[in-house]
C-alpha cells in the first residue's frame, strides 16, 4: 500500500471512491472544479492511499488559519480495520502542525454509525457544547 498526497488528477477515482460509500453525500461543492481549488488553497494537506494504483482510501484536509478541518475520510470496505484511515487522518494532522494548527473538527452526520464509532474509537471528542449553522447563498440546494 501507497499513501500519497492527493493531486486534482486523482478526482475521478475519489469521486468513484465517494460513491461507493455509504454515509458519504456528494454536492455540488464536490465538483472537480470545487475540489482543484480546495486543493489549490490546501497545499500537501490531503492525501490518498493506493494499492496496486488502485485508491482504496483518500482523505481531504484544509484549513481557515487557525482550525484544519478533515473532509470525507474514506476507505474501501474492503480494506477497513487495516489502519488505514487512522494513517490517513495522522497525515493530515501531522501536516496541520507543521503549520502552526493544532485544532482538527470533522463534521459526520449522526445517522452514519460507521462513522461516528470510527472516530469515537479514535478519541475524537464529539461535541454537544455547540451547534452547526449552515446558511445557502445560492438558489442551489445540493451546493
């Protein structure tokens, strides 16, 4: 197995990867244009895992200055309980630091089970002090 950083090249293998994946909702803003300038804006942040130059697991990783945010961490089913996401996820957090950021939040809604015992069972904290607002500017729903 590979783990590398992730490219724009690599997005129609993630995208195929994504729908694979139960639990994963993909929108607009997943789009390869969307996606390129994340990666653009996010340099040696996000990173894939191969085998055989077959993605098998990706994880996209960004930043706003002062928190990183992980988006879509993702493994084949075939390939979980390797390790493999908990490498991805280290990178990134790894990365983060390097940086100056200390803080990581990823957002899981609270019907995916799978992943939300992934990342109970990683010591990630879930958080009940707050709540998530989200506020559409475009006409677009699945933006």
């Amino acid at each position: 197995m590979n783990i590398r950083e992730m490219t724009i090249d690599d997005y129609e293998d993630i995208i195929e990867l994504f729908k694979q994946t139960p639990g994963i909702t993909l929108r607009e803003a997943d789009s390869k244009p969307m996606v390129k300038n994340y990666l653009s804006r996010n340099p040696k942040l996000s990173f894939i895992a191969q085998e055989d130059d077959v993605t098998i697991g990706c994880v996209m990783c960004g930043h706003d200055g002062r928190r990183g945010y992980l988006q879509h961490l993702v493994v084949h089913p075939r390939f979980r309980k390797k390790g493999i996401g908990e490498m991805l996820f280290t990178l990134c957090i790894e990365s983060l630091a390097k940086i100056g950021i200390e803080k990581t939040h990823i957002f899981v809604f609270k019907d995916n089970e799978i992943a939300n015992l992934f990342w109970k069972n990683k010591r990630w904290q879930v958080r009940d002090d707050l709540n998530m607002y989200s506020y559409n500017s475009s006409s677009n729903n699945n933006i």
